[in-house]
C-alpha cells in the first residue's frame, strides 16, 4: 500500500519538532493543521505516521523525556576526581534538563485535563515504568557500585544509594523549579545538592569518639 502524502520527505526528527513549537505555542488549542503548516506538509503525512494528534503528542513527549547528558556521561567519572564533586556536578546536570522539560511538562499536565483531548494512552504510559527513569537509576546504581569496588565507598547497597539520591534530587526539582514552592525549602539548589550529597555520603551520626 503506498503511503499517503509524502512521509519520505520531512524527518520525523523534524516534523516532532514542528509539532513541539506548535503544542507549546498554541496549548490544547494545537490542531493538526496549524503543525502540518509549521511543518511544510499535508495533514495526511501526520495521521499516517502517528494516527491521531493525541499520538503526535505523546511522540513529541517521548523525544523530550530523555536521559540527563550528565547521567549518560557518569561512567566515564568512576575513579576520577572527588566523588561529592562528581555527584554535585551531575545534580546540577539534572536540574538544568529538568527546567528545559518543564514548559512541556506543564503542557501535558493541561492536556490530560482538557475535555477535548484523549490521552488515555499517555495516562496509560505513566503508570509504567518510564524507561528514562530505569535508564538514570540503573546508570547511577552502576557509578555507586564501580565506586565501592574501587574502594572509594564503602560496600552499601549502590540500588539504595541511587535511588536515595536520585529521589531527593527530583524532590527538590519538583519544589523549587515545577511548583515554584520557593518557601518549601528555603535554600539555594547548589547550597542543597551540597548538603545532600556531604549528607549521602557522610551520614548524620555522631563519631563514636566525639560522645
């Protein structure tokens, strides 16, 4: 069956994109037509590649959830440097992806509440296992457990250690930077990673000989 439009001619790299400044500009007023203008094409190309808008979206969606660059590049670290450097440096990483994402985030949150707009799909993806989020925890479990075998920590569990740290990090974007709860935790980002992280790997107990 040949296809309909010409779905060879524009990438989807660039029609994703095309769509992503139409959603963001336009909100749950976007219509597949406005896209197909920005983009250069023919509504047919879209419903041929993503069937319906909502599809569309939930494309675009997917091509902003990506793994922090910062946690990509985390093995490369093993064994170099100051651990607390590493980890502040690579907090600070997530935090910038995460303030890109959040105008689309906010959009999304709108458009799971629009009457016009079906995303039983994306409310469907969410109660999975988004793999953006295994991918960063496996990647972190792995520097914590390199790190002990070379014996720059201690042997703890690296799956506790990465989700300790991966959930206080996200916790802090979901205060500071998505709800804008800037009273919630009245410090600055550095000045908590910091402490987080002297926190992680220090522990909060007292010194036997300090007693």
């Amino acid at each position: 069956m040949a296809p309909r439009g010409r779905p060879q001619i524009l990438s989807d790299e660039a029609l994703l994109e095309a769509a992503k400044r139409v959603f963001l500009e336009e909100g749950v007023g976007a219509t597949t037509a406005a896209i197909a203008r920005r983009a250069g094409i023919s509504e047919s190309v879209i419903f041929h590649r993503y069937k319906t808008k909502e599809g569309l979206f939930i494309a675009v969606l997917d091509q902003q959830m990506r793994v922090a660059p910062a946690l990509e590049a985390l093995a490369s670290k093993v064994g170099q440097g100051d651990i607390a450097e590493t980890l502040f440096d690579l907090a600070m990483g997530i935090v910038e992806a995460s303030k890109a994402l959040m105008p689309f985030m906010t959009l999304a949150a709108t458009m799971a509440r629009a009457s016009n707009w079906k995303l039983d799909q994306l409310r469907q993806r969410i109660s999975r296992p988004q793999p953006v989020h295994v991918r960063s925890l496996e990647l972190l479990e792995d520097f914590f457990d390199r790190e002990a075998k070379a014996r720059r920590l201690r042997a703890v569990d690296p799956a506790l250690l990465a989700r300790v740290f991966w959930g206080a990090v996200i916790q802090h974007i979901m205060e500071k930077v998505w709800w804008g709860l800037q009273e919630a935790l009245p410090v600055s980002t550095p000045a908590y990673l910091r402490g987080l992280i002297d926190l992680l790997l220090s522990g909060a107990a007292r010194s036997p000989s300090r007693r």
